[in-house]
C-alpha cells in the first residue's frame, strides 16, 4: 500500500513564511465569518485560581502592534477575572488547514469604547440591554432582556443605553505557539514577542511537535 503524499506549503519549512500566515489568518478571521479564526478560545484565572475558557468572537487585529480585540459585557465575570489577573491566553484552530495557534498576552479591559460600539449593528447592541448581569441565577429560562427585543431589534436611540455595559478587551500577544499538523510530520515554531515603545520585533524557533 502507497502512502499518499500531499503537497506541502510554503510555509512548512519556512519560519518568516509561516508568520506571514498567522498574520493573513488572523486578518482574514476578523472580517470572514466563516474564517475558523473567526472565533476563539478565551482562557482566564478566576478568583479561586482556576482556570476558565469561554469562546469569544475575535473582533479586531492591529497587525503592526499584534494586538487582539473581543466584545464583553463589562458585568460578566472574565472582566473581574482579568482585573485580577491580566495575563491571558488564546487558542486558534482551523480544522481544515489543521494550524492551531496558542497565544498569550497580557489584556486590557476599555469601557464603553464609542468607535467600536458604533461599528455594531442593532441587532448586536440589543446582548448589550440585559437588564441583569450574564451568569445570574434565574427560576426560569431567560434572554436577560425585555420582551420588546425578543424579535425586534432596538431603536438607534434605544441601543445607546447598552453603552454603559460594553467594552473592548485588548491582548497584547506577548507569545505565539504555532503547530501545523501533516502526514509527512508536524512543525511546531514558538514566536516571542519582544516590544520596546511603539516598535516589536518577532523572534521564532522551531520545537518538537
């Protein structure tokens, strides 16, 4: 029986040529719904020293500075976790492409961000308008919002109250674990992120898969 041998990419053996691919997934993941990078795995330490993931929709990426952006509700737990305790992690899969990404950084909780907010439809603005903080206990199933947004999206006018409960979480990627799965043998490289000021400068080395 013949192994089947599929053509390899560019950037297999290439660690310049592999960045250039983590920066175009990440780009592509920000705007391209159906980008598997288009979600992913926030990690936080909560009060008790445990660890927490949720998945997050990934938002925005300055390309120049590597800085991540999500949404949260400034009333939900991971805003007190990170409070707490800063750093953070991200995790990345394509399973098509088989590229995992493991980031981690240190995050930065911005309040009610206009710009941002201003970016969001409506429909989005109405998760915002919960009359009650995420993770709440209740008797019974709920929304968290009025009965008037079941199926409606709120007014412009009416969603400018949700400003109050936004905010933007920037992570700053201090390191990036990159692991691409292949027949022919996995490539795993480890990017540190060194900044001085305004300027960065991306180190990488290959690891044992």
């Amino acid at each position: 029986m013949r192994l089947i041998v599929k053509e390899l990419p560019e950037f297999y053996n290439d660690i310049d040529k592999t960045l250039s691919e983590i920066k175009s997934m990440l780009s592509r993941g920000v705007n391209d719904r159906k980008s598997n990078f288009h979600y992913t795995t926030l990690c936080t330490v909560d009060n008790n020293s445990r660890p927490q993931a949720r998945t997050v929709i990934f938002r925005n990426f300055d390309i120049e500075k590597f800085y991540l952006y999500i949404h949260s509700d400034l009333r939900s737990k991971k805003i007190n976790e990170i409070k707490n305790n800063s750093h953070v992690s991200l995790v990345f899969y394509d399973d098509k492409k088989k590229i995992q990404l493991r980031m981690r950084g240190i995050a930065k909780i911005e309040p009610s961000k206009k710009d941002s907010w201003n970016k969001l439809s409506n429909w989005s603005r109405r998760c915002y308008l919960s009359e009650e903080s995420p993770g709440i206990n209740k008797q019974e199933p709920t929304s968290g919002f009025s009965e008037k947004y079941y199926f409606n999206a709120p007014s412009t006018e009416e969603s400018e109250k949700g400003l109050q409960n936004f905010s933007v979480i920037q992570i700053m990627a201090e390191e990036i674990e990159w692991l691409f799965l292949a027949s022919q043998g996995h490539r795993r490289i480890l990017f540190d992120i060194k900044r001085d000021l305004e300027n960065i400068k991306i180190e990488g080395k290959w690891l044992v898969p």
